[in-house]
C-alpha cells in the first residue's frame, strides 16, 4: 500500500558536471524497479541539468528548499513554480540544517509545507529530535510538534500525499544510525501523531522515511520494518555506487 521511496539528498554538494556525471552513475543502476520510488534532490542549479540526464528514467527530482511566496523582491530565493519549470515533483521541507542553520521555524516550515501542497507537488517533511533532547527523554514530544505544527492549515487530501522523513538530528551525517527499533518505534509514533490529527487512513497511508547515516550496509534491516517506508539519504547519495545499493536495497 505505501510505495517505499528512497531519496537521495545532495546538499551543497556538486557542481552542474559533477551532478550530471552522478545522476548518470546513478542512472546505469538503477534497475527500473517500479515497486519502489527513487529521487534525487541536488542543489537547485543543478536541478534542471540533472532533470535532462534523467529523462522519461522514472527517477524522479526534488528540490532542497523552496520560498514559499510565488515571487517577487526575495533575492537569492527559489519559488515552486521556478522548481517545477526545472523538472521537480518533490520539495524538501524543514530539513534540521534548515532549521538550525537558517533559523527556519516550525510556522515557516509550515507555510512552506502549505506553498508545495497548493502548488500540487510533493512535500517531505523533515522531523526530528536533538541528541539533548532524546537525552531529557523528549524526543517524541518535539517531533508531535513538529509534525503537527507542518500541518497546520494542511486538510486530508493533501496530507495524504505527503511524505514525512523522520531524521534524528544526531544521526545526519555522524556515521551513528538510529536502530531499525528506533527508527521504527517513533514512525509509529508519528503515525498515532498523524491519527489523532487526520484519522486512521492517513496514519496508515502516509509515507514515512528514515533518515540519519543510512547506508549500503544498513538499508536493509532498517527497510525490514513495518513502519519504515524508505530512507533520505545524504552522504551516501554522493557515491553512485553505495546509493545503487541502497535503491536496490533487499
Ligand atoms: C540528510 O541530510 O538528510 C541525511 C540523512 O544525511 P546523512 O545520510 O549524511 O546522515
């Protein structure tokens, strides 16, 4: 019933011939498997390049942000419309460097959230707690918020199409992967979240992603659990072999 969609996250990392020489490593490994999503999200001028060598492949594209205005004086941002002109179905939202790093706060990430929904493209909902905070034992606390606060103004048929990744801000990009149990006991949180919001059909249908240090080698047990419905991976989505892997995970 939930597609698993894995998803690959490039940061500020690439440049257009870099991206473009890894979307096609990425291209010649992927096996075309239609039981399964697959999508690249590399940084935004190297959206439309990358858009060409994907092509009618079926991997699909996503940018990392988004402004949530349409136009007009913001310099230096990037509007929906601009993302899909460049060939993007999917956005990143309230990634945790985002809201570290940028100061994005969970009513930005909601307008952004609402921006992409009403634009008809995808959002994916980045959540997750801080290693002090699931220390004070208030991780699932901080992550209800922030998935509640994201949907705010949100009704069910766009939160039906939406996608939640759940990142453990002290798993990205430590090299230390929350346990599949982990991973998969606060997915399941997320979906009594979702279920006291929406009702049961959302909590069971909505998509939830796990992401933190995912690799070639720790895919497949994570992928082995109920509640987990794909990964969003980071550092080894820069290397074609090891993102192969894991889109081709068992
Ligand atoms: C991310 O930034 O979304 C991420 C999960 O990074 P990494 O896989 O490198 O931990």
């Amino acid at each position: 019933m939930r597609k698993p969609l894995l998803a690959g996250n490039w940061k500020m990392n690439m440049t257009i011939p870099q991206a473009q020489d890894l979307a096609r490593a990425i291209l010649a490994g992927f096996r075309g498997d239609t039981g399964r999503e697959v999508l690249l999200c590399p940084p935004a001028v190297c959206l439309s390049p990358v858009h060409r060598i994907l092509g009618q492949s079926g991997i699909m594209l996503g940018a990392q942000t988004l402004h949530h205005e349409a136009s007009g004086a913001y310099t230096g941002e990037v509007s929906l419309e601009m993302l899909r002109s460049a060939g993007c179905t999917h956005v990143i939202i309230g990634h945790s460097e985002r809201r570290a790093i940028f100061g994005e706060s969970d009513s930005l990430v909601a307008r952004k959230m609402r921006a992409v929904l009403s634009g008809r493209m995808v959002p994916l909902l980045c959540v997750g707690e801080t290693l002090a905070e699931r220390k004070a034992g208030q991780a699932e606390e901080v992550v209800a918020r922030q998935v509640s606060a994201a949907c705010a103004g949100v009704g069910t048929s766009d939160a039906l199409v939406s996608v939640i990744a759940y990142e453990p801000v002290w798993a990205i990009g430590t090299g230390e992967t929350a346990t599949p149990e982990q991973a998969d006991d606060m997915h399941a949180h997320i979906r009594r979240v979702l279920g006291g919001l929406y009702g049961e059909q959302v909590a069971d249908s909505v998509r939830i992603l796990y992401g933190g240090s995912v690799n070639e080698k720790n895919v497949d047990e994570l992928m082995k659990k109920p509640n987990i419905d794909g990964a969003l991976v980071g550092g080894a989505s820069l290397k074609a072999e090891s993102f192969a892997r894991i889109i081709n995970y068992k």
